[in-house]
C-alpha cells in the first residue's frame, strides 16, 4: 500500500476521546467551555428543556493539527465540553458528551452549518470510556497502544514503502486498547482529522463493564454501552438547528470493541428493543439512526465468536509455541459450520458462502488483494526482499497469490486461547460483559455453561435478549429498516484479537441487503490497524454529499 511521506513527525496522535440464526448443536445462543456544560434532550420536534444543546456555552480553542499528509494546520474551533445528554443519567461523568466545531482553518473562516457530524467513540475492550477531563478535541484517555499503555507513546516503526519486515509492519494495539495505528506505527485520531477537515466532532462517553458501585453492583454491563451512546445520538438529532453541523449526516466511528459498537449502531437505529433503556435514561425523544458508520477490527458477533476463532485461528499455536486444547478447537469448529450455513450468504463467483468455501471467499476478496496493493507499493528492491522472506506469496503480472493454510502459517501465534471469548473460567472481558448485578460475570454461551456444569444447564432468562441488543448481526439478520446504509469497515490481516470472518460475514451480509460497503484487510496489519484515515475522511464528504465552503 502506497504512503505519502510524513513531512514531519508530529503526526496526529491519540484517537477521539478516541446474526440473526443460532449455530446448531447447543454451541450458541438462537443467539463546554472550562467547567461549563450545555444541558442535555428533547422532543421528536426538537429539543427543550434540559437537554437543549446551548450553542453560546463553549471555548474557543486555537490548535495544531497535522493530517494524514503530514502538513501541519492551524485550526480555531469552538469547543464545547462534558454535555450530559440524557436526564436521568447514572453516572455523568461516563453519560456526557463533547463537541468540536471548526470556525477557521489556516485563517480562513469555516462554516460547519452543513457539515457531517464524526460521532467518534473511545470505547475499548468493552471498558467505560470518559471524555468529561478533556482539554479539547480528541482528548479522551487512550489505550493499548503499541508499547503498552497510552497511545500517546507510541514508538515509530519503518514504513512498508522502506522496509520489507517478513512480520507485521506496526506493533499493533494492545487487546482490548481503542487506540488505532497507522502504516508507520504513529497513532491516529479521527476526532482531529474529522475537524482539521472541516467537520464537526462529537465524542459521547458511555459506560463499561467494570464500573461497580458501593454495594458491588456492576452498572455498565451490557447493555449499557451501546444504550449510552444511542442516547447520545438521539441528543444530537433532538438538537438539530442549535447543535452546529447536519444532524442527518451522522457518521460514527469505532475500534475493537468501539468499532463493534459502531457497527451496532449502524445496524441497530430507532430499533424499538432500546426503547426502555433509553426511556429509564431520559434520553430525547428524537432517532437514533446514524447515517454511516465506520468499523475497524470490530469485536462482535460474540455468541459466535468462539466457533468463528476457532475454524480461523484453530490450527495457529499461542505465542508460547503451545498448542491449545484440540478437542475444544475442533468441536468449537465444527459447529462454525452450522453456524456459517444458517446465514444463507451468498457472493459473485461463489454461490452460498460456506464454511467449505468460506477460506478461499477470503483468500480471493480480501487477502490477495490486498497483498498485492501492500506489494504493488513498494520499490522493486523491497518487493524482491519481501518475497523473498515469504516463499508462499507467488507474484506474477502484478498480482499476489497463495493459499490459506500458507497465510496462517504466516500469521503465525494467535493471541487467544480457547475459547477465545468465553473462557470456561469466566475470565474473560466478555464474560465481565454480560454480567448482572453483583454477579461480575457469567457464561454467554451454551457451550462454555455445559462444559463447566450440567449438559442440561440453561442460560439465564435475561441473555438471550441482552446477547441480541449486543450484536449487530441481529438486526442486519431482521433487515431493520433505519439501519445506516454506508460502511467503512477495516480489519488486519495479522489481528488474530477475533476471527476475520467476523469482518468478511458482517461485510457479505450488508452487501447481501444492496447496502454500500467499503470493505478492506491491511496486509500484515495488526490490531488496531487504520491506514487509510484520509480515504476516510473522503468517504464521508462523498456518501453525504458533502461541499465544503467558507464562511460568508
């Protein structure tokens, strides 16, 4: 993949404040300014009360930004901080949201009236994330990054364009981080890139799965987070005419557990199933359905996670050269199968896409091809030298090709072992995630319950719905109506954190509805991998129509 050179190397950093049937067999589950704040709400017809947006209550922040070219850019924006946006909130500090606006670029004046709203959420590993302490844009707390810890330190690594690394290009994020990484191991801030290009930035908190309170009850478990960030949206839309930027032309963005909540909010609009979350909330009485969404390495599909790992990474041993239980691997794969076949997904030159024909599906869509744009892009010299260190990559007429079991191998250690998601030992973020109560964690899927008890045992009454309101695959599966109909959706070809079918199933899925999809793996790209955020920033102008203009 080609790259622009960094002019210099303040490069952006830090990320904004950043299926439908069950696998048979028992395996699956039918499946403001400084201190200040606006208020937050309202009704269909527009906002009132507490939860009107109050456009005076706001900073006016001058800062540099460098975009993905790396060209440095003066912007002045109006910044607008720690807005609860639901009445009832359970803990502000995580329900509250911020708002960038640039008013001038380089020192010519910008009109956002019209300009598409990047709602970037900062959600890792299913975590609580707060944007309340921000300073300005793009100031919630990052992690993961390469390195370990905050995104901010991150060390760079070569650049394909200069070095042909027989491994990953980039280190990668930490599982569970949000932060992303671009080509050259420097990290990545939509939030920024969206204002330095003339849209408005909203970057909503929303609550985890590890928050407890004093009496050991656990309020951020599923499912909170996407409730929180729903509300959140349903604020900037009951706001539209005082909330600057087009409340029609919301485009949310994500990564790793934040981009399966993207997706989910892609998939999920005005989805009546939220209606008493969000009413328990006080959110406003306005849609939920966002415009776009952008999706990187999303994390879901989770009652099927477990069996998806396992047909994709099974035969990958873990980083400590051991293998993992065969057994487990090979029954968890096995019931993929089913899994695979009750989606009824069909592509172009493949008929019904199978757990039998599912490897060569990705091989052909997605891993040659981008093999050879990453291959295409280097310089003869580091062409010669890459394939050279990877005999299985024949090249020939431009074109890269190969087998799947040769990709794995290439791949090499998987980073989790088995199951992947629902551990037996209920050790798991997952786990953690469809808590309840008191209770920390708990089996979400019947295989994991009756392995670890009763053949018999049955999940608790409450999961199954829980599971559903989880997973955008569910409301895709049910074709719902409000679901956005643009996706930008980005996956590494070495991010062993889920199966990468997760990512070819959610894309085939959406494609199978007539739906735009701009689906793309970044080869030897790790978790948390974004290599194209200025291709980004040009998808949104271009599915919302977007002309931007200066200010009169």
């Amino acid at each position: 993949m080609k790259h622009r050179a960094v002019k210099r190397r303040s490069v952006v950093l830090g990320i904004g404040a950043t299926a439908g049937v069950a696998a048979a067999g028992g395996f699956a589950l039918s499946a403001q300014a400084s201190g200040e704040s606006g208020g937050s709400g309202a009704k269909a017809s527009g906002a009132s009360g507490a939860l009107t947006f109050d456009k005076d209550a706001y900073t006016e922040l001058t800062t540099t930004i460098t975009d993905a070219a790396g060209d440095e850019h003066e912007v002045k924006y109006h910044f607008y901080k720690a807005i609860t946006y639901v009445t009832k909130p359970v803990d502000e500090k995580y329900q509250s949201l911020n708002v960038s606006v640039p008013v001038e670029i380089d020192g010519k004046a910008v009109d956002a009236t019209g300009a598409p709203i990047l709602l970037a959420n900062s959600v890792g590993g299913y975590m609580p994330s707060s944007v309340a302490e921000a300073t300005g844009v793009g100031g919630g707390e990052m992690t993961g990054g390469p390195g370990g810890g905050a995104a901010g330190g991150a060390s760079a690594s070569a650049s394909p364009s200069t070095s042909a690394s027989a491994s990953s290009g980039t280190g990668g994020v930490q599982s569970g981080g949000n932060a992303m990484v671009d080509a050259q191991g420097e990290m990545v801030n939509l939030g920024k890139l969206a204002l330095v290009t003339g849209y408005v930035v909203v970057e909503p908190g929303a609550r985890g799965r590890t928050l407890v309170d004093s009496d050991g009850t656990y309020y951020g478990t599923a499912p909170a987070a996407i409730v929180d960030l729903k509300a959140a949206v349903r604020y900037v839309r009951a706001n539209k005419g005082r909330i600057p930027g087009n409340t029609d032309r919301i485009v949310s963005s994500g990564t790793s557990a934040g981009g399966a909540l993207s997706a989910l909010l892609g998939a999920s609009g005005d989805s009546p199933l939220y209606d008493k979350y969000l009413k328990e909330l006080g959110a406003a009485d306005a849609s939920d359905a966002v415009f776009a969404s952008g999706d990187w390495c999303p994390i879901t599909d989770l009652e099927h996670a477990d069996m998806a790992y396992e047909w994709n990474w099974g035969a990958n041993k873990l980083s400590s050269g051991s293998p993992v239980d065969r057994t487990v691997s090979k029954e968890l794969s096995t019931a993929f199968a089913d899994y695979q076949a009750s989606l009824k997904l069909r592509a172009k030159g493949f008929g019904t896409v199978t757990a039998r024909n599912l490897d060569e599906y990705l091989v052909k869509t997605y891993l040659e091809p981008s093999a050879t744009k990453y291959l295409a892009a280097l310089s003869d010299s580091a062409r010669a030298t890459y394939l050279a260190a990877n005999t299985f990559i024949t090249w020939s007429g431009g074109k890269a090709t190969f087998s799947w079991a040769d990709f794995l191998t290439h791949v090499g250690a998987r980073k989790k072992d088995t199951p992947a998601f629902d551990a037996f030992d209920l050790s798991s973020g997952e786990n953690n995630l469809f808590g309840t109560g008191t209770t920390k964690a708990r089996h979400f899927t019947l295989y994991s319950l009756r392995h670890e008890g009763s053949a018999s045992a049955r999940l608790p009454g409450d999961l199954p719905g829980k599971i559903d309101l989880m997973n955008p695959m569910h409301f895709i599966a049910k074709r719902n109506p409000a679901r956005s109909k643009h996706w930008w959706i980005r996956v590494g070809t070495k991010d062993s954190d889920t199966s990468l079918t997760v990512v070819g199933n959610l894309a085939l899925s959406l494609e199978n509805l007539g739906d735009d999809v701009d689906a793309f793996m970044y080869w030897d790209g790790a978790h948390g991998s974004n290599e194209d955020p200025a291709d980004f920033m040009a998808w949104i102008a271009k599915v919302t129509g977007y002309k931007k203009h200066s200010a009169k």
